[in-house]
C-alpha cells in the first residue's frame, strides 16, 4: 500500500508541476513499472466515467460504456503514438519510444482524471433526468469531454516543454498543435465508432450501431 501511495504521490505531483514530469518521463527503466500501473489507473478512471453515462439507459449499457471508454482513449493514443514518435524526431527532441510513451500516458492521465473529477455530476444528471432529456445528456457529455481535452492539450504542452528544457532543447508549437488535432480527429471518428455510449429510449439498446453519418452532423442535429 504504501508503494502505491508514493506511485500515487509521484504522479500527481506530476501533473502539478511539469518539471517533475519530465523527471518522470526520462526515468529510463525505472519508468516502466509505474506506467504500467499509471495505464491501469487511466483505464479505471475512465471506466468510472463511462458507468456515470451509460447508467442513464440502464445497468448493462453502463457496464457496457464503462470497458468502452478506456478502450477509446487507450487505443486513440496507441493509433496516434507513431506519429507523435515520428513528429519527436523531425523536430529533433529524440525522445525514445518509452519516454514518448510515458509522456503521453501522463498526460493522458489529466484527461482521465479531469473526467473522472466530473463523474458526480454526471451521476447527478443521470438520476435525475427524464428519458425526454436525452439530448441535454448528450449535450451535457460533450461538454464535460470538451472541457477535460482542453485540459489534457495544455499538459500534454507544458509536459513536453519541461521534457525537453531538461533535454537542453526547445519544443515548437507546431509539434503540439499539429498532434492535438490528429488525436482530436482520430479520437472523434473512433467514437462515433463506438457509439452507442448513452442510448437513446426511442430505439431499442445494441452493443454497436451501424456507421453512418459523423458526430459533426449529430451534434448539429441536436442543436438546430
């Protein structure tokens, strides 16, 4: 327990203060043990935000949404890794594959806990929300992913500036933005994959829904 509580302290103190990340980044061996336990952590801190949104159409959709959603993030950032790896090297910051790993888990655990931080509030909503208000849920749960992925670009950003000040380089812009928006992409369209993650009332509940459409459109939709 006490190991856990010292991994725990670690990276939190991480998040607080990105000098410390960079540390945490360019631990070498000694990094692996605990982003193995970081990963486990991200996953079940999105595994209780996704209970919070399926449980507004029952016991099974939320069991369901809760192994969707680490699995969205988790594998967004495994399609996305590669580039983020290829980018490290044009911009010559030679980070390795572990500690490019390690960066993003890190800060990926913001986005995870930011989340996680706003699952009282959509259990509150879940409970008491009439099935007519299935498009303020939804509304509601882009709003919260919108607010929690801002979050995880500015520390994704100020991660990788610590990382690289230790390294003696600097990091560009460019090389955030242009990540950021490849992830944002590749994170929405896997999504709308995945959906159904609430379920509506006014169709009968499926492990999956066939593709159509885009999540642009549905948005859209449901405000004009």
């Amino acid at each position: 327990m006490g190991r856990w509580a010292d991994e725990i302290s670690i990276w939190f103190g991480a998040l607080v203060r990105p000098a410390r990340a960079g540390e945490l980044v360019l631990a070498g061996e000694g990094g692996r043990p605990l982003a193995r336990r970081l990963g486990l952590a991200v996953a079940v801190l999105y595994s209780f935000y996704g209970l919070s949104m399926g449980l507004y159409r029952g016991a099974l959709p939320g069991v369901i949404s809760a192994l969707k959603l680490p699995f969205l993030y988790l594998t967004t950032l495994a399609v996305c890794f590669p580039v983020f790896y290829v980018l490290n090297c044009l911009h010559r910051q030679r980070l390795s594959t572990g500690q490019c790993g390690r960066l993003l888990l890190v800060a990926t655990s913001t986005n995870a806990l930011a989340l996680a931080s706003f699952a009282p509030v959509s259990f509150f909503f879940t409970f008491t929300t009439s099935r007519a208000g299935y498009p303020f849920i939804v509304l509601l749960q882009v709003a919260v992913f919108a607010i929690a992925a801002l979050l995880s670009v500015v520390e994704i950003a100020l991660i990788f500036r610590a990382t690289a000040a230790r390294v003696g380089r600097r990091v560009p812009a460019s090389l955030i933005a242009s990540w950021a928006v490849l992830y944002a992409f590749v994170l929405s369209q896997m999504s709308w994959v995945l959906r159904p993650w609430i379920g509506t009332w006014t169709l009968e509940y499926r492990l999956f829904r066939p593709i159509g459409g885009s999540f642009i459109e549905a948005i859209l939709d449901m405000l004009f």
